[in-house]
C-alpha cells in the first residue's frame, strides 16, 4: 500500500509596475471526432485543449491544474451515457509534463469542474516515448463539490495499459489489463467504489498537464462508451413469437411460458429470460425440471446471445419435450444455425454452458448432468460467443413451444451466472447464484443450518488453498439463523469437518468448528457487526496446514487507512481435501433467503 502526498508552493512577488497584457493562445482547427464523441475543457484550463481520432489512435492534448481536490482542470473527450455502463480505453504514452499529469477513463456527474467524479487513470513515466507508466490511480469524488479521495492504485504501470469503469446505478467497478501488442489477457479488477450517478452521466478520457503553461499529449486506442443492460432478470418475446410470454420465479423456481416458430435457421422466435452480462462470458447452469409437449421440436434451455434481435449471433444448450439434447450455434448475425452435437437425457436435467473451460476469449463448452454433480461435455470442440468488441451482451433460458399457436411452460430451477453452487446435505429448494457486472454476487439459498453433526447449506466453492475474503452486503431475515459467511470444510459431505465464519440477519458473527466427520460443531466466538461487513477465514501455513484463523473487520482491511481488524479466533482442524468457499444458508428448507456479498475489494 503507498499513500500520494500533495505540495502547494506558494511565492510572492512585489511588483514594480504593472503591464496589462492579453495573451491570444492559439486554438486548433476543430477536429471531426467520431459520432456520439464531444471534446471539452473542463474547470479553467491555461491553454485549450484538444481531441482527434484517425485510424483507431486517439490523440488528446489538455492542460489543467489537476484532477484532485473539490473541483477538476482538465481535457475531456466523452459521450453522455446512462446510468448503467461501460467505458474502456488502451492507453500507450502520455508525454511528461509533470510527475502528476494523467490520462484515465472517467465517468462524471456533469461537465462543472467539481461535479461527482470516478477516474482511474495513468501518470507519466520518466521517459514519454518508453518504459513504464509512473503510476496508477483510482479515485472517487462520491458528490458534487466534495473532495477527491485516493483509492488505490500503484507507483508503476506496465505500458501499454487498458483501463476500464463498469458502473451500475451508483456503483463503479475499476479494472485494468496489462497486455502485449495482441491484446490478450484478462481485466483484474482493482476495486470498486460509490458515487452519485445521474440518469445521465459524461464518461470518457480525461487528460491534464497538472501545469497551466503547457499541453500535455496522451495517445490511446480502442476507446469505448458504451450502455449496459439493466441489472437483475428480465424477459421478453424474441421475434415474431405468435403468442406473448412470460417469466416469473416463486421460491427459486421459474415457470417459463413462451411461443414462437422456433430457435433454428436464420432468425428465432422464442421467449428469453436474460440478464446483461459485460466482459468475459461466466459459466451458466440451469436445471430443466420439465416441459410442456407442444411440438417434439420445442426446447428449453441456455442461451447466450449478442442481442435481442431474431438473427442475433446465438449459443443455444437446449433440451426437447422427449430428452433430446442439442448444442448449436449461430456464427455470424442472420447467418443459419449449426447443429454441434446433443445427447438423449431424463428429466430432471441439468445444463451448464462454461466459457472458463474453453479457455480465455469467447468460446463456451456444452454439458450435461443427470445430479448436478457429475458433468458429461458434448463435444471435444466449443462454440464462439458474442465478439469480445461488444459492450455487452445477454445471457439465460430461452424457450420456443414451436408452435405460434400456444405456449409451451418449462420449470427451470438453480438458475446461476459465474457460479456452480453446491447443495451441501438437503437443503429442500435449490439455490442459485448470479454475479452482475459490477461484481456484486447475489446467492439464493435454503438448508436447515451449519450445526451440529451434519450441515445443510449452498456453497460456492473457490477452492481451498487461498484466504476467504468477501464483503458481505446483507441477508434477509428468513431466520434468526440464517447466515451468510466463508467456509472450509473436508469435502461434500454432509457431516464432513469444517471451520466457519458467518454473519446472521441481525449482524451476530459466529466462528464455529466440526473437529472430525460426524463430530458436533463447537461455537467458538463471535462479535456483533454492522452490514457491510468484511469476513476472512485463513487457512493454514506450510508450517501448520490444519490452523484457520477468524478475522472481521467494518472496513477495507487491505488498503483503509486507519482500518482495524479484530481476530476472532483461531483452530485447528486437519483436512485432507480441502474445498473453501461461499456458504449461505436460510435455516429454513422450504424458504430461501438472499444474500449479496463482494469480494472485499470495495472503498
């Protein structure tokens, strides 16, 4: 962690005369900048600034104070947006006019120099045309004229840099990709943080100087602003469906009801139950309880699609009404489908559709389970996704009754995006998991409790060597008992043992323990939080793998300054298959509860 200090040099001159001057700076022809893209100083500038794109390389030059304080002087090429969205850019030099000129992504409440801001941006190495970046920073002004707050970052930044802001409502979610000329990799998410965000927010690239005597010129390619899809579930009719649709859920089950000619050949027509998804595609699973008969081809199943439209770019694991299972694609917008591969299967049957198993990029394997435990993949081969130059695109069940006449109705339960959750024991309903594009996780689950000799809970398992860390949003009061927090266990089992770190509805934190398989579980300690509430649950060392130590903390205990976190305790359990996670559980199997948590890496 390293702190920025800021000096104001102040020196006084007396004059001996004075001299009325005008300076007439000269101002650049304006440039054609793409449509939907405006360029503007903003606050006082010394020298006007400057935007120009040719060829995909945009060239920004701005003067300015600083991007800091309670208001803001600066260079800004951006669009308006709306309050959920996206904006993205790869940035390749910024000339060094001073160790604090920058070049970031920033979304902001307005144009005025001390309006709501989010920028995470680039300072200047030592050499303008070579080496590393001089610096990474993350920063909020969470209100209009309140004061500029640090929120991480780093003294140096592989060049070139990508620097994205997700936002969603008033969250913003900071991410950054160090890639090769190529562009691979994966975004990392550095943080993410809250400000008042307006229906219609600027969002762009700012660039300033931090000197009012000169330009500073930053270069950049691939930049985007773009709106994202509304967060949480939504459904609509796809096409020219004949007869309208519908979507709802009751205690974690979805009733599906939809028409339409059919998912095949150039164009669909069907009801979808989606939800927006932005960056790299997350593994999607669905269980299909069942099917009304309309048509032996009507089906049922995953989609992940580049847009609404009927001849949209589509993957499709479906099953029909006698258990056929198909896996097809639609390559290109208004190309045919292909038929990849299937299989015969009974109901209940579960799909999971995983871009994480084909590797880095847009591609998604297929397959199928008869328990939700044991997978079988369809096919050594997978199928492209949306292309990774889209903003966004939509993701969840789709279903076509094959007949514009009448409705077909599939029940379709553990419904879950970028998680596998795990019903440990019998948890009665089954729960699901979805993830949303500003990484705030929202877990449905029953069960009867973590106590005792045998557990009855959801787990989304992350594995079991690392430290447990999440922030844990809230849960609803299904039961005094219901809990949300970090577990590790020895395996699946039921009665397996396990260490614990959960939160109850009323803040009451509990650190439990089951020393061996079938063994009681032992109260250990606990305190009283407030929500939010930071969770850590550490595993053993090389020199004591079995000793997990309890940790919670109201703040960011990574990187807040001043932030206190209280040990809750600490015990020993020897494990010999670890598995770590997420456990959730309503204490209640015929009701769910809900929990939202992030991983912690939130100011």
């Amino acid at each position: 962690m390293h702190f920025l200090f800021r000096v104001a040099r102040r020196s006084t001159i007396t004059p001996l005369f004075l001299v009325s001057l005008t300076f007439l700076w000269p101002r650049a022809a304006a440039a054609q900048l793409p449509a939907g893209w405006t360029s503007a100083d903003v606050g006082p500038v010394g020298i006007p600034g400057a935007a120009s794109e040719s060829g995909g390389t945009w060239t920004i030059q701005g003067s300015g104070a600083d991007i800091w304080g309670t208001s803001d002087s600066f260079q800004f090429v951006y669009q308006t947006m709306t309050d959920n969205g996206r904006v993205e850019a790869r940035v390749t030099d910024l000339q060094n006019t001073n160790p604090f000129a920058k070049v970031g992504v920033m979304v902001r409440a307005g144009l005025g120099p001390d309006a709501a801001t989010v920028i995470l941006d680039v300072r200047p190495g030592a050499s303008s045309s070579g080496g590393d970046f001089g610096g990474l920073e993350f920063m909020v002004r969470s209100q209009t004229g309140a004061a500029m707050v640090f929120l991480s970052g780093s003294d140096r930044a592989a060049r070139p840099v990508s620097l994205r802001l997700t936002w969603q409502g008033n969250r913003v979610l900071a991410q950054v990709l160090f890639q090769d000329d190529s562009g691979s990799g994966i975004y990392t998410t550095i943080g993410a943080t809250n400000m008042a965000m307006p229906s219609a927010p600027k969002a762009g690239l700012a660039v300033t100087s931090h000197d009012q005597s000169q330009l500073t010129t930053a270069h950049a390619i691939g930049l985007t602003a773009a709106p994202l899809p509304p967060g949480g579930w939504h459904s609509s009719d796809i096409g020219n469906v004949g007869q309208t649709g519908s979507a709802a859920e009751t205690n974690g089950t979805w009733t599906v009801n939809g028409a339409g000619g059919d998912i095949w050949g150039p164009a669909d027509a069907f009801r979808y139950l989606w939800r927006g998804i932005s960056g790299q595609g997350p593994q999607l699973n669905v269980r299909i309880d069942d099917m009304k008969n309309t048509h032996p081809f009507a089906k049922a199943g995953l989609m992940v699609r580049e847009t609404l439209d009927p001849d949209s770019r589509t993957i499709l694991l479906d099953v029909t009404p006698s258990g056929h299972v198909e896996f097809m694609v639609r390559d290109t917008k208004g190309g045919e489908m292909t038929y990849l591969g299937g299989a015969t299967v009974t109901f209940p049957v579960w799909l999971r559709l995983d871009n994480a198993a084909a590797g880095i990029g847009t591609d998604y394997a297929a397959s199928t389970s008869q328990d939700g435990v044991h997978y079988t993949g369809l096919l050594t081969r997978s199928a492209g996704g949306p292309s990774k130059s889209v903003a966004a695109y939509y993701v969840g069940v789709a279903a076509t009754s094959h007949d514009t006449s009448q409705l077909t109705t599939t029940h379709v339960r553990g419904l879950s995006v970028g998680y596998a959750p795990t019903q440990i024991g019998a948890t009665g309903l089954i729960g699901n998991a979805s993830i949303d594009p500003v990484a705030v996780t929202t877990v449905e689950a029953a069960g009867s409790d973590i106590w005792g000799s045998a557990d009855s809970f959801q787990l989304l398992n992350q594995g079991g060597s690392n430290v447990l860390v999440i922030r844990v949003l809230g849960i609803t009061p299904t039961n005094p008992f219901a809990k949300a927090g970090v577990v590790f266990r020895d395996g699946t089992n039921p009665d397996a043992a396990s260490v614990v770190l959960d939160i109850k509805p009323d803040g009451g934190v509990e650190f439990m323990a089951r020393s061996c398989r079938g063994c009681a579980t032992t109260f250990l300690g606990g305190t009283t939080m407030t929500f939010p509430a930071y969770l850590l649950l550490s595993p053993g060392t090389p020199d004591a793998p079995s000793t997990f130590t309890a940790k919670v903390s109201q703040t960011n205990p990574f990187s807040s300054p001043g932030a206190t976190t209280r040990t809750i305790g600490t015990v020993t359990v020897p494990m010999s298959d670890r598995i770590g996670g997420v456990a959730v559980t309503s204490h209640d199997p015929t009701r769910l509860t809900t929990a939202t948590f992030d991983n912690g890496f939130v100011f």
